[in-house]
C-alpha cells in the first residue's frame, strides 16, 4: 500500500475517533451543540472523504489496469485537505480564516478530480 493511501486511511480513522467524542460530548451536554459544525465537518471531510480519497487512491487505479498519474499530487492533496480541515474546525468562528482552509479543502478536492480523471480516462489513441 502507498503511503498517502495509508496516511489517508489512519487520518480518516483518526476523525471517526476525534468526531465521535465531539459526539458524545455534544449528547451529554446541550451547552455543546455549538460543536455541531466542528463534530459534522470532522465526520464527513475527515472521515468519510479521508476514507474515499484512501480507498480510491488504492483501488480505482487498479480496476482501471493503470498507475496513479501524479504521486506528488496525492501526498499534496493529503496535506491539503487535512490542513484545509484543521483549519476550518480550529478557526471557524474566525471568518476569514475559515474562508481560506475552505479554499484549500477545495483545492484539495479538485487535485483528487484530477488526478482521478488523468489516471482514469484513457487518452485518445492518435492515428498512426
């Protein structure tokens, strides 16, 4: 196994764990539920996408009969979004800063587009 395919799936694991107190505390005490974006953003850009973005790294290229297209843009993304998801849940009361992990969650996203679609689509064969 890669080791961003790796490092994806422990992260995501990790925020199932992280979120799941958010959770629990946010049960226990309704003085809480102002976590609810921090419990839900960790949940589902930590790990439900962590899991998809490792899962699919690791086996799309495989059903495909291909190698990944670019390494280096897989462990960028990796860093990408769990800095874009850090951010967004330690500053998302702080507006501008929210907004700037946003952007880089996003970017992060459409590295994983692209390097999916590159590794994915077969380029059209040229005449010969």
């Amino acid at each position: 196994m890669d080791s961003y395919v790796k490092n994806f799936i422990i992260a995501s694991v990790v925020y199932l764990g992280i979120s799941s107190l958010f959770g629990i505390m946010m049960m226990a005490s309704p003085a809480h539920l102002t976590l609810k974006f921090v419990h839900s953003h960790l949940m589902l850009l930590g790990w439900v996408t962590m899991m998809i973005y490792g899962v699919g790294y690791h086996v799309l290229p495989r059903f495909a009969g291909r190698v990944i297209k670019s390494r280096k843009a897989a462990v960028a993304q990796f860093w990408l979004a769990n800095i874009g998801l850090i951010g967004m849940v330690v500053c998302y009361t702080i507006s501008p800063y929210s907004t700037i992990f946003g952007l880089m969650e996003a970017a992060s996203i459409m590295l994983f587009v692209y390097n999916m679609l590159a590794t994915l689509v077969p380029k059209p064969e040229t005449p010969a």
